[in-house]
C-alpha cells in the first residue's frame, strides 16, 4: 500500500549503515513504524521532516514487514520548543506517551488534531504545565480512560464530598461507598475544579487558568498514577525530567 499522510515524528533510532528507523504518529493510520532509507546522509531531503516532534506530510510505502518512508515534506519544526531544553524534555514525554500507548494502524484523528494544537500551544507561548496535563487527560480520553468526574461512580450520587477516587473503577465516589472500595487518590477541591476545567476546554485557553503549585502537583500526580494504571508502563522521559531538575 502507498499513500500520503501528514505526521508527528514520535522517535528514531539508528537501523542499518545509513538508515533510521522511525516512530511516526499519523493522521491517516495511526502508529507506523518505518524505516528512512539513507536519512542519515548529509544529502538526505527526508533529514529535517523526520525530527522527534517535526511535524510532516510523509510519502509512505509498504514493505514486508516495515513500512519505507520515501518522501517528505516539513510542515512545522516547531523552533521555539527547541530553544527551550525543559519544553523539549517535556515535549519529547509527551511523544513517549504516544509511542508506549498507541496501537499500530489504528487511527485516532481526535488524538492527533489535540496532539498538534498542543505542539502549536507550547510552540507560542512556551511552557506551561496545564497544557501538558491538558495533552495527558486527553490522551486518557481517546484510549477509552476518561476518568469519571462528576458523580460518585458507584452510586450515582452527585451530592457531598467527591474528592477519593478508585483506580479501578475509574471515577470518584463518595464518602459513603469509600467506606467499601478503596481510594486510590485524594483530590484537593481545587486541583478536581482545574481536572474538570481542563476536561473541558480547548488547549488555547489553558493559560487563562489560575492554579496554585500545590494543586498542580496534586494534579499531576493524579494524571500520572491514571496513566501508569492503565498503560503499566514506567515512562521514562518523566524519570529522566525528574531527575533533571532535582540535580
Ligand atoms: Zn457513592
């Protein structure tokens, strides 16, 4: 099969003498992996659109077992991410996201446009945490994890103090049923008012949320334990971030 698609470079990795091997994230069929024939020769025109995070239209064919990426076209480089080591680090966890959470050829074309409007996001007006918690509650929704906020998952009830919240269930409950299910997180009031905002708005308007320090960890922490349950797996770009900044 041959066909056109634009594409979100999630990694590459050396292959053979003067080849890569990449992890794309496409809008037409979802994670590929392909590999670029002489990518790594100063001549090669498939260099600059095959980047970790560039965003490109990509020329693909059919191989035996790997797809071959023939041609390409760059349409955004996203400079202003690269300037920046921490948003860089921070981009490339959210490629390592993609990469671990994504079925081969499935497409998600939801998770794609939210994928780029953040990339776009970050591009304009630099870091910012609520963006990336954004990207992580979004992901959770398209893979079919939405956590449940609104009403106690187990009986309904939208009444009281609906801050525990059970991993396997995948909601908040009330104080009532957590007497017999177990809370796996306590929510601040504030961090579950910011979780719901972000739920439900569109990335462009994430810097006009207010948020404490303390409601930010307490958020991120939720969205990291949601997404280690529910794709088990350590994500290493964190742990490499973390320890980054704790040097
Ligand atoms: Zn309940």
């Amino acid at each position: 099969m041959n066909y056109r698609s634009r594409a979100i470079i999630l990694k590459t990795i050396d292959y053979r003498d003067a080849d890569k091997l990449v992890t794309l994230f496409s809008e037409k069929h979802g994670k590929v992996r392909a590999v670029a024939r002489g990518v790594k020769k100063p001549a090669s025109s498939l260099r600059v659109c095959l980047q970790p995070f560039c965003h490109s239209n990509l020329y693909l064919s059919g191989g035996k077992e790997l797809e071959n990426v023939t041609q390409g076209k760059l349409i955004d480089f996203f400079p202003n991410i690269r300037e920046d080591i921490d948003l860089t680090l921070q981009v490339l966890y959210l490629m390592e996201l993609l990469d671990k959470s994504l079925m081969d050829h499935m497409a998600l074309p939801s998770l794609y446009s939210v994928t780029l409007t953040v990339l776009e996001y970050l591009n304009t007006h630099g870091n910012n945490p609520l963006a990336i918690r954004y990207f992580e509650a979004n992901l959770l929704k398209y893979l079919g994890y939405q956590p449940l906020l609104e009403r106690c998952v187990n009986c309904g009830t939208q009444s009281g103090k609906l801050q525990s919240f059970n991993l396997v269930r995948g909601g908040v409950i009330c104080p009532e049923c957590s007497k017999t299910l177990t809370s796996d997180f306590d929510f601040s009031g504030e961090a579950l008012s910011i979780l719901r905002l972000i739920s439900s708005r569109d990335v462009n308007t994430m810097h006009r949320i207010k948020a404490s320090q303390a409601a930010l960890k307490n958020l991120e922490f939720f969205l990291e334990k949601n997404l280690e349950y529910h794709l088990e797996r350590r994500f290493n770009m964190k742990k490499t971030i973390r320890t980054l900044k704790y040097l």
